[in-house]
C-alpha cells in the first residue's frame, strides 16, 4: 500500500506539473509568446507602450509587433518598412490563398506626449499602476490593437487544421495620427487586392453608461458605420505696418486676424438633421420612455425642443453639426516690441457625410468677413459611403457584444472624428469602428492628453468579444 507522505509527494508534484505546464503552453487561452517567453495580454501591452512610435518613427514598434505575431503562428506580409511607411499584415492564412478576409485595422503611431513633467508616471513607461497601464498610446491605439492580435492569435489555435470560409488578419499601418502620404495610403494603392478584403474593423467607440436616461446602469455600445471627414486648413493674413509696437497702427495682421476669427466662434454651429444622425436619435427614442422617449424617436418634428439639447454637450453637437477648431496661431515674431506682418490659423474642421466641401468654405471665408485672410488646405479627406447596418458581420459583432455584455445594448452610430478605415469603405469595403470594452470617461478625456491610461480588465474581454464575433463569422452556414 502507498504510504500517505508518498502520495502527498505525488499530488504536489502532479500539481506542480500542470501549474508549470499551464504556464508554458502556447496553446493554452490568453497566453502568447515573445522571444520564447510567455506574457499576458496586459504584459504586452506595457512592453508596447515602452516603444516611442511617435508619426514618422514607427519602424521599431512595428518590429516588435511583427516578431510577436510571427512566433506566434501568423502569416506577416510586408507592405513597406521604412519609419512612416512601416506597415504589415498578419494573417492566420497566409494572403496568397486570396481567401475573402476579416481585417482588423490598427495604428502603430502615437501622438507626442506633451509636456512629460505634467505626468503622473512617464508616458513611455508602460507601467502597471493599481489594475491601470499607464502611457502614451495606452487607448490610442495600442491597447485596441493588442486586443485585436491576441484574438487572431486566439483564432489561429482554435481553426488550426481546419477548412475555412475566411481569413482573418491584422493590420497594423503607420503615420494614422498625421495623415502622412505612407500608412494606409500606401497600403491601398499597392496591396489591396491583396489584402482581398470582407470587412474592415477598425478603432471606434467604447461603451459609456448615463446615455439612456431611464436606465443610466446600462451599457449603449455604439457601432460606427459611418465618419466625419477631416478638412485642415490654413489661414493667413498679411499685413504690412510699421514694425515698432510703441505706436499701435489702426489695423495689423494679428489684430485683424484675432477680430476675423471671433466672429467666427461667435455663430453658433448650424444645426444639421441627416438620415444618420437622425436614425441615433430614433434609436435613443427607442431605449428612453416617457416624454423624452417621444420626442426622440420623431426628431424633426420636436427639432425645437431637442436642439438646444443637442448645444449643450459637445459630443452630441458633434454629431450634428459641421466642427471648426483653432489649433494654432502663430507668426514669425519673438520680440515683444514689434509687430509681425503675417499671422497664421490653423483649423481642424470636421464634416458630416455629404457635406460639401466648397459650400462650407464659402460660408467659413464669410463668417471670417476679411478680404485678406487667404485659406488653404491642408488635408481633405474624401466623403465615403456609409457601411450597412444589416451585414451578417454587423449582426455578428452585435450579437458578441450583447453576449459578452448582459447589460447593455447596441446603437448604429457616427463618429465625429475620422480614422483610416474610411479608405477602405471609399473602396466598397463594408467597415465597422468600435472597441468592445466598457470604460469610464475619464479615461477617454486622457486621450491626446496627460497621464492617457486604460484599465488593465477590459483588455481580456475586448479580446474574448472579438473572438466570439470571429467564431460567428467562421461558423456560420
């Protein structure tokens, strides 16, 4: 007979075994590997953050992430791999079998993190504070985009060996922030049809509570199937007047153009009811009760009553007007006894879809009521068609989120900023912005800004909603 302190051996060493084993299977859920060593999801994300991938520089953070999912049994195909043009795919098949593919769409670049002394630990520390991981890029655009790999990664395992109806790739693309001529651009022009694509997802909105005012516990995860398009523009204003600021003259440029501008910003921001803004408003009509569930769901015809609603958060404006913001102003002086002869403006507009961009620019030179500003712009992004709502991938993304999420429901919205997927929907390419994850707005107020930072929970099931949306694509009849 086995004596009792044999058998306790026995039992420890069986469990000693498999918590070792647990700890060194690459196919075991949540885990993957990096230079041979295994690391969670949130392990990751910090060792990615540490990375400086700031628009232009992205070479060594595209690196990292290309190793990672190659030794993790993806298929990397390179479309450029030079710092603002360093972009890639990784494919659980490989892109020469031209298998209609799922594209998850992410970013490598980050914006400058500012002033470095204003945070509260150092933006490319990536360290793991009480369940938070701090840094620059932490939401934007690297935390989505971990969660993005290590659900290709996820599906890799679990499909190994089998037939299947698509392929599912990440794609990783540089210079997103700055709209440079490499990234998405580039990868368009040249690997499309390589890429062969089905769908497109891409970064968009978390989930927020307080939306639906009769049930403020509850989750409202918007889907975006449609943007707001980017126009950057320049203004200037030349002035020529005596340089010595001891005798002020009548009129000079930065007087005039300080004078142009507030008459700008003092029109309040017109109202615009489209079939898309005005569907959103149906579906919170839909979701509240009561007087305010009325007026919602018959907008137009309450459009007294919900306007001055709609000015007072500026989200919502947003979603319903044409955006005009001041993001410089500058000239060429550094004294302050003399008087420059040119000033500059720097404007992020932001446009619904079908607005036309003449018209606007019409009515900007207008409001500004000054001969002399020239405008130019800078950027213009195209107006691309709007995504369906009825896909059998929409209604599998939906139905993972209100799987993975009780308590919540979903809405077809748009997005008052622009992203690169709306190259893909100029191309036919049906495409879907969202970010499953619940997450409160504090950290959304960090994006761009200080001490930007997410909670390190959410990324494990983000990560499980996108595999059970990818399991519904992959399993369906």
């Amino acid at each position: 007979m086995m004596q009792p302190r044999n058998l306790l051996l026995i039992i420890v060493l069986f469990v000693f075994t498999n918590i070792t084993r647990a700890f060194s299977d690459p196919n075991l859920d949540g885990i993957v590997y990096f230079e041979k060593k295994p690391y969670s999801i949130q392990e990751i994300l910090s060792k990615y953050i540490k990375i400086q991938s700031l628009s232009g520089s992205e070479s060594e953070a595209g690196k990292f992430i290309k190793t990672l999912c190659a030794e993790n049994g993806l298929f990397i195909t390179q479309m450029g791999d030079t710092d603002g043009n360093y972009n890639f795919s990784a494919s659980i098949l490989p892109l020469d079998k031209n298998i209609p593919n799922i594209i998850f769409l992410n970013h490598l670049d980050v914006v400058p993190a500012g002033d470095i002394t204003q945070w509260d630990y150092p933006p490319f520390s990536g360290e793991i504070i009480d369940s938070e991981i701090w840094g620059r890029g932490a939401w934007d655009n690297k935390g989505a985009a971990i969660m993005q790999i290590f659900t290709v990664i996820e599906i890799a395992k679990r499909y190994k060996n089998k037939p299947l109806k698509y392929n599912v790739s990440v794609l990783s693309v540089s210079c997103e922030e700055t709209a440079c001529a490499g990234g998405i651009k580039y990868v368009i022009d040249n690997f499309l049809e390589t890429l062969n694509p089905a769908v497109v997802i891409g970064e968009g909105p978390p989930a927020l509570k307080g939306i639906i005012e009769n049930k403020p516990d509850l989750s409202l995860f918007g889907i975006s199937v449609a943007q707001k398009r980017a126009l950057w523009l320049r203004l200037k204003l030349e002035l020529k007047t005596n340089g010595h600021s001891s005798v002020t003259p009548l009129t000079y440029a930065n007087k005039e153009m300080v004078i142009a501008l507030s008459k700008l910003f003092e029109k309040k921001p017109k109202i615009i009811f489209n079939d898309l803004n005005t569907d959103l408003l149906k579906q919170f009509g839909t979701l509240n009760k009561g007087f305010s569930g009325l007026f919602l769901k018959h907008p137009k015809l309450f459009k007294p009553l919900i306007t001055p609603k709609l000015r007072e958060d500026p989200l919502l404006l947003a979603l319903f007007s044409n955006t005009i913001t001041l993001t410089s102003l500058s000239d060429d002086n550094n004294r302050i006894n003399a008087i420059p002869n040119v000033v500059t403006a720097v404007l992020d507009c932001r446009l619904l879809p079908g607005e036309s961009t003449d018209k606007f620019l019409k009515i900007l030179q207008r409001s500004l009521n000054n001969k002399n500003i020239t405008i130019e712009i800078l950027n213009e992004m195209k107006d691309g068609p709007i995504s369906s709502n009825t896909t059998n991938f929409y209604k599998h993304l939906e139905s993972a989120i209100l799987t993975n999420y009780k308590r919540s429901k979903t809405a077809t919205v748009l997005l008052p900023n622009s992203n690169d997927i709306s190259l893909f929907r100029q191309h036919g390419v049906p495409g879907y912005s969202t970010i499953p994850v619940q997450i409160d707005r504090k950290y959304l107020e960090c994006i761009h800004n200080l001490n930007e930072r997410i909670p390190s929970g959410i990324l494990d099931k983000g990560r499980d909603t996108y595999v059970n949306f990818i399991e519904l694509c992959l399993d369906e009849t």
